[in-house]
C-alpha cells in the first residue's frame, strides 16, 4: 500500500468516525500520538493516556500553566507542624459517572489501592502515605512516614486521580476496559488502535464549563497523517505536532498553534538487570555504556530529528531547570575517546537492539544515533514497535535498549525516583544503586530549596556517571488547532484540558 492510500484510508476512518459519533459543534476530536495502554490510572504508564484521563477522571489536585498547585476534587490542604501530616477538605457534591457520591471513604479507597494494588506504577510516587485518616465525610488526613515535598505534585496527576470505589471493587483487574471516574466526561468505548470515545457527564460538578458534548480520541501515529487529517476537517486538534509540520501550520489560516515547554524528557532506557536480556556487553560494563553515549550528537539528533527544535540535555530536568546538576553538563561528542573505551572494554564490535516506537519522528531518531554509534564499534538494529507493546515489552525486561521519554512532572522528584531509585515503580531498566537512593530519598524529606538541590545534584553525579539511561533532549510542547476550536490553553505538562474549549459550527 502506498503512503498516499494509507493517508486517505486513514483520512477516510476520520470521517467515518465523525459520522458514528454525530457530526455537531459539539463533537471534539482529538488525534494521538499513540494509542493508550491501559485506562486505570493506578497500573497506567504511558503519556497519551494521561490525556484521555485529563478529560476522563478528576484529581484531588490540578496544575495551572504557571505550574502552581489549584483545586480540583480538594477545596484546600494544610501541613502539619513537623510536615508529616496532609490534610485536605474534599468539594462536596461531586458523584463518580456511576451515580456513586464522591467523599473521604472514596479518597482513602483510591490512595489505599495505589499503594496496595499489585503492579501498580503509583505506589513509589505516593509511598511516604502511611494511614489514612477520615476525618469526616469531607475531610482526610494522609499521614506520612517522613515529610514529603512531592506529595501534592504527586496528587496532580494520576496518584490523585478518584475512581469509583464501588465500580473498581465490582470489576477487579477488568476496570481499564470500562473506567469509572468522576471527570467531566464520561467512558463509552473504547476500539484499540482505532479510537476512544467520551461524552459529556452532565452531573460534574462543573458541567457548565464544558460545552463540547463528545470527546473521540485518534491514535495516528504518523505525524504528516495527523496534520492531513486536521487540514481535512476530520480532527479539532492534533498533539504534539511534528517539528518539521510547524511552516505548514504556520502558513495556515485555518489552523492555529499553541506550544508550551515541556517537563519532561527523551532518552535511551538501558536494561541493566530485568530478566534474561539484561544479560549483555551493555549491561554489564560501564565503558561500553559511557562509549556509546560519547559517541552521540544530541545537536545533530536535534537538527536531523525535530529541526532544532527541541532543547538538548543530559538529566531528567532541562538545563533551565533551577535543579539542573550544573556540576555534570551536557558533554560534546567525542569520538576518539569512544573508541578509546571500547578498545579498553575488549569486546570488540557490541551489537545492540535499540526498540524504538514506530512514529516516524522517533525512528529518524533511532536512525542517527545507529549512524553515530556506528562509528564508534556498535551494530545498532532498530526494532520498530507499536507504542503500548513496546511499554509492555519494557515492563517485562524484553528489552536491551529503549528510545523512550517521560512527559514530567512538575516536582523533579517525578522525573527521578520512580524511574531510577531501586524499588521504583517505573523503574523497568531494574538500575540500582543505594547510594543514589539516600538523595533522592533525602530531597523528598525537606521544604527546603537549597538543601533539595544539593541531595538531587549528588544523586544525578552518581546516577550519571553510571550511564543507566541517556538523556538527549526536552521536547517543546506543540498543538495544531482548527481555528474554530476556541478556549484552548497550553500547559507545561502536555495535557489537554478541555474546560472551556468549544468548537464553532
């Protein structure tokens, strides 16, 4: 099939759906990058996911686009004296889609389940909770083993995210197919790698907010099909925009475009001791692993993947970050001394599999980091993957090296602990180093800016000068609209949130 058919197929899919969902003002859709994994905030990994959650399932907490910490599910929060103690007043009024009323049992449901359920990936994000008081059918208190600065940037995302206790308990290990929440949009179904489809939950308790009635979300991995299909009306909004797209959006009267800076960053996971195909040079040997990063351009990477549009790094936060490790900066490409390692390693040529999502941004990607390295003394395959199989794969240790990305979060903690600490829950790479772990276990311990900075630059000399993954770059944010999308705001995080957005007939 050529590109051109597979285009218009997919053009053609777009305004099926349209028609199978109703065609009105009212009608939002949304083209993905990825098709989600599963829709359980509690097990959910993945960055696109977190968009249909945005719309799908209220948070204790939200983040405005300066990043500060606002109301959504709590009306207000204080700390106790010694900081070990959160207490949080809960909006009253609020039913889950399922006619279940929202209150403390229901929160105290949710975070007992994050920390107890097994698998679950926000057990690490919210660990410092040790009980959970009711304190009142609107009040709870999280009592904490140790003060933690995090916490409540924790709360803003999925760890905060309120399902519905009773739906959860009736479905068990099944409610990813049929989530409950209680955001301003309801589930209604759900065809993998075809679309996801919410409507309007006219009991939220901000209903008002949201005029748009229906929410379809379409995975379209390919970037040019995504913006085709935007310019041909079969979408109202496209995320995260190919770089080499942006003139095209520009130079459109009928399209708009919004960017924000990313939190977040892309890099190489390493598979340092996760099952059997950990077993290898790369793993094992911390010369090879530095070689393979020297022998990498990220300016290059930058230019030939995304039109230098990006920011280049080397740490999960980028270099304007006030946490940035300013003692370990991104270092130039340096060929000779990769060589130098490799002949010192004594492996001769190190073959390398290098799993990679199968958009063609992040194949590009792949592509110039198997030239640069190739020079170096390694055999790169790429092993193109569809997005969720690919989280999967990673999740199970099958896996030497990915080319994969954290969206962020706003507390650097986010970024960190839950991917490289030991027992992280997003650790999939299975990286260990005690060491690393009493910083980043310290920097949630205190308040105090200076003292966060100092335990998380120690850590990041430590954890860097292991190559347990590669850093390259922080992505900027960019959404193409219809012009008659209209209340749209861009925020750091990448989501889209859809208060006060509304299509014009």
């Amino acid at each position: 099939m050529s590109i051109r058919t597979w285009k218009a197929g997919l053009m053609a899919a777009g305004i099926m759906v349209l028609a199978a969902t109703g065609a009105s003002a009212q009608t939002l859709r949304i083209g993905l990058a990825e098709d989600p994994d599963m829709l359980d905030p509690a097990m959910a990994k993945a960055f696109v996911g977190r968009i249909v959650f945005t719309g799908l399932c209220d948070k204790l907490v939200d983040l405005a686009p300066d990043l500060k910490i606002i109301p959504q599910l709590a009306t207000e929060w204080s700390w106790s004296d010694d900081n070990k103690s959160l207490t949080m007043k809960l909006r009253q009024g609020v039913t889950f889609h399922d006619g279940e009323p929202f209150n403390a049992e229901a929160v105290k449901f949710n975070l007992e389940r994050s920390l107890n359920k097994p698998g679950s990936a926000r057990r690490s994000e919210i660990v410092a909770i040790q009980t959970i008081d009711v304190v009142d059918p609107y009040t709870v208190r999280l009592n904490l083993s140790a003060p933690s600065a995090p916490l409540l940037a924790a709360l803003s995302d999925r760890a905060g995210m309120m399902i519905s206790p009773k739906a959860a308990q009736a479905a068990g290990d099944n409610f990813a197919r049929a989530p409950v929440c209680s955001g301003p949009y309801k589930f209604v179904e759900r065809i993998a790698q075809d679309r996801i489809v919410l409507e309007k939950f006219d009991k939220h308790w901000n209903a008002a907010a949201f005029p748009v009635q229906r929410v379809v979300y379409l995975p379209i991995p390919d970037t040019t099909v995504r913006l085709a299909n935007l310019q041909s009306g079969g979408l109202e909004i496209i995320e995260r925009t190919a770089p080499a797209d942006l003139p095209t959006v520009r130079s459109d009267s009928s399209l708009k475009l919004e960017q924000a800076t990313s939190l977040g960053y892309q890099g190489i996971t390493f598979n340092m001791a996760n099952g059997p195909r950990a077993d290898n040079v790369l793993a094992k040997d911390v010369k090879v692993r530095q070689a393979f990063e020297l022998a990498l351009d990220r300016t290059i990477i930058n230019q030939v993947g995304f039109e230098g549009e990006h920011t280049i790094g080397n740490q999960p936060v980028a270099p304007n970050n006030p946490f940035y490790a300013k003692t370990v900066p991104v270092q130039e490409r340096d060929l000779e001394q990769a060589k130098k390692l490799m002949e010192e390693a004594g492996h001769g040529r190190v073959k390398v599999e290098l799993m990679t999502p199968n958009n063609p941004e992040q194949l590009r990607v792949a592509e110039v980091i198997q030239a640069l390295t190739g020079e170096a003394g390694f055999d790169v395959s790429v092993n193109a993957t569809e997005f969720a199989s690919g989280l999967d794969r990673q999740t199970r240790g099958d896996f030497e090296a990915f080319l994969i990305g954290w969206s962020g979060r706003a507390d650097p903690d986010g970024n960190t602990h839950n991917f490289i600490s030991c027992k992280g829950g997003l650790n999939d790479g299975k990286y260990c180093n005690p060491e690393v772990d009493a910083h980043l276990n310290a920097a949630r311990t205190t308040n105090d800016l200076e003292a966060r900075k100092a335990e998380y630059q120690k850590a990041a000399e430590l954890y860097l000068a292991d190559h347990e993954r590669i850093y390259l770059y922080h992505q900027n944010w960019f959404w193409s609209l219809s012009s008659k999308v209209t209340g749209f705001k861009p925020h750091p995080d990448g989501m889209i949130r859809l208060e006060g957005v509304s299509v014009a007939k």
